[in-house]
C-alpha cells in the first residue's frame, strides 16, 4: 500500500487525486488549512488522515509530515499540488500580491518538501509530483508573476531530480495546461488591484477573457488525476510531465521560437569565448 501526502486536497486536482487514490487502495495524508473541509469533500475513509497545513507555516508542516508517519509510517508519494494564481501585469501587481503568491506557490512548496524528505531520505525511496503548470514553462501576458513562480518550481524540480535521483528518489514537474477545475475561480485566481491602461491589449485582453475561459477549458480533471496516480508507477519517470493538447502546442511553439533565436544568434553567441 503505498502512502500519498497531498497538500490542497480539498477541492480541485488535489481532491480528485485524493478519491483515486483511495479508490485504488492506497492510503492518503490530505491537507488542507481546513482538514474538516477534506472530510466533507471526500468522507470519512479508514485509509484517510486529513491533517491542517498552511504550506507557508513551516512548523506546520514539519507537523504534519510527522503526523503522516505516525499514522502510516511513511511518505511514499508527495503531491505538492497547493498554490494559486494571479492575473494581472508584471507592473500591475502590488508587492503585497507578489509576495502572497510566491509564499505559497514555491515558499510553500520548499516547506512542505523540505519537512516530508528527511522521512523519504531515511526510507532511501519515493515520488515528489510538484503542480507546475504550462505558465512555467513559457510566460505569458497577464500571467508574469504566477509563471514566475512556476517557473521557480520547474527549477527547484530539475535540481532535486539530479540531488535525488542516487538516493532513490524520483521528482517531476507536473505541466497542465487548461483544466477544468475551479481555478480559474476567485478562490483560486487573484485579479491584481491595479489597472494600467497601456496593457489594456496585453495582460488587460487576458483579464477580460478570465471569466469565459471558466468552464469551458479542454482538459478533464478526472482524467488528470487518473494519470498522475497511474504515473507513480512509471519506473523511470520524466523530470516533466506535460498535460493537455494546449500544453503539447504551446511546448511546441516555445522549442520553434527557440530554435529560431539560437540559429540567428548562434555566430554571436560563440563570438564571445577567449
């Protein structure tokens, strides 16, 4: 029976994940700020600890990876799936705001992994899935200061691949593109205060599409948490996982551009060696 510790498991990916899990026999560690609302989300389960974390409270967290060995004895899988986004130009974005989303969306995520892979670390195995998003792998208006903060978690996914992979331990960057699931809702989607009108047609277009993206996105949720429980099982896991067709072409664009900037620049970009 293999372990999961999934934070943001009460609603969302995190909660659908949580129901496969137990659905398939596993047993589950589900945090949220409010354990109550797990329960009431998913039931009550023999195989279910619903434990309180804030991700950006460090002792809690430690507290709760402490909780999950207690209760299991061990951290085979880690969703690190808690985080939110903002909308809004880089300029646009107050500090407060910024601050707000990188405390969760990589602080966050640094503390909880940090707590739960000494546990890994000892057992000499495990999986750590990191929610990334396709915003972390190419920027894009309107959503800077979230990319940059997924982009944070794809660097911190590669550099714990390299340091955990002797150590038995697998780590990937979660890439989904358009799903629909409720963050684009207010509860998961911050709109920045400010509004500049020189953006009106860059980060403002996107400010003024939010609302009809919510609920026609093409990605399936249920399917989503399908692979990412069947995933666990892969075993030599990619450092990055890409989901959703809107990924794939967006993946595809960004290695095109690329290419493009390395064939133009190629004879400049040699020209500085000794």
């Amino acid at each position: 029976m293999k372990v999961w510790f999934v934070t943001g498991a009460s609603r969302g990916i995190g909660a659908l994940v949580v129901r496969r899990v137990l659905e398939k026999g596993d047993a589950v560690v589900a945090t949220a700020r409010d354990p109550q609302a797990v329960i009431e989300r998913i039931g009550a389960h023999p195989n279910l600890l619903s434990v309180a974390l804030d991700v950006t409270q460090e002792d809690q967290a430690v507290a709760a990876a402490q909780a999950a060995i207690d209760r299991f004895g061990k951290v085979d899988v880690l969703l690190n799936n808690a985080g939110f986004g903002l909308i809004g130009a880089v300029e646009e974005a107050s500090a407060a705001e910024i601050e707000a989303v990188f405390r969760t969306n990589v602080f966050g995520l640094l503390a909880v992994t940090r707590a739960v892979l000494p546990h890994m670390r000892k057992a000499r195995s495990g999986r750590i899935l990191n929610i990334s998003s396709i915003g972390g792998y190419r920027g894009a208006a309107g959503f800077g200061v979230y990319g940059a903060s997924k982009f944070a978690v794809e660097a911190l996914s590669e550099a714990l691949r390299a340091e955990l992979a002797p150590l038995g331990i697998h780590v990937t960057a979660i890439e989904p593109g358009y799903f629909r699931t409720d963050f684009m809702d207010a509860s998961s989607l911050k709109v920045s205060g400010a509004s500049i009108a020189d953006y009106d047609g860059t980060a403002g277009k996107v400010r003024m599409n939010a609302g009809r993206i919510n609920g026609a996105q093409p990605g399936d949720p249920a399917k989503l948490a399908e692979v990412l429980v069947d995933f666990v099982e892969v075993a030599d896991p990619p450092v990055r996982l890409p989901l959703g067709a809107d990924t794939i072409v967006a993946i595809e664009a960004k290695h095109a551009s690329d290419a493009a900037i390395v064939a133009q620049w190629r004879s400049v970009a040699l020209s500085t060696g000794f």
